[in-house]
C-alpha cells in the first residue's frame, strides 16, 4: 500500500545520518578508564568525562543509566544524546583541533529536561571543552 509520502531506502546507498564508528567510543576498558582517570565536568543533568584521544581526532561515548525509568524513556534520552553529540560536540571539537575523548554520562534529572535544555546544556560544554581557560580549572 503506498502511503504517497517518500520513505528514506534502508540499503547501503541510503544517505543516513548516524555517528561513525570511528568516532565512537566503544569499549568498556575506555570507558572505565575515561570514567577512572579522565577529568570531569558536572552539568546539572550530565557528568562529562574527558581525556586526550590516543586517536587523531575526537571521539564520543554515552552512559545512560536506568534510574528505574522505562527503557522506552531510557532510549529516547540515548537517541537525543547521541544526536546532540553527532552534530555539536563532533563539528565543534574538529573546527577547534581537539582531539578529546568525551564520555557523556547522564543523571537522573536528565530524564526530565527536553531536548532544547539538553542542547543548551551539551553546546555550553563544547565551547568550554576548545576554550584553554577550561583546563586550568
């Protein structure tokens, strides 16, 4: 049944916007690393894990804890997270020639913000990740 309405082909050649894999940061021994030894930043609705990339160019990752919310809940708050990242964090830290790893962890008040707030938020992070008076703190 055609609906009328073009629908994006899911095939290889299909133009998606998705993080690389390259960009991601998948291991759970970077992760306990970043988590162990990186510095942290709090937001009111994020803990921000940064290091110097071992890679030659920045790479994000995300913890999402279910603070007994429905996965339903805890999955759109990954997807918003993850795009949030995909298209400010990513540009922003590669304009700005920093090579970071950057783990985003979110807090329980995070389930209650929407997504503008959460953009606010994780932009304002950006910008002070590329400026030098941030490590200094």
């Amino acid at each position: 049944m055609d609906t009328g309405s073009p629908r994006p082909s899911s095939g290889r050649g299909a133009l998606t916007q998705r993080l690389p894999r390259s960009s991601r940061i998948q291991r759970s021994t970077e992760i306990r690393w970043l988590l162990r030894r990186g510095k942290r930043k709090r937001t009111a609705n994020l803990d921000v894990f940064f290091s110097t990339s071992p890679f030659s160019h920045p790479r994000l990752g995300l913890i999402v804890p279910k603070h007994r919310h429905r996965i339903v809940d805890r999955n759109r708050l990954k997807r918003r997270l993850r795009e949030i990242a995909r298209t400010e964090v990513l540009p922003f830290l590669r304009e700005a020639g920093r090579n970071l790893d950057v783990l985003f962890r979110a807090r329980r008040e995070a389930y209650g913000v929407g997504y503008a707030t959460l953009r606010a938020e994780v932009k304002g992070l950006a910008e002070a990740l590329c400026s030098e008076k941030f490590y200094s703190e």
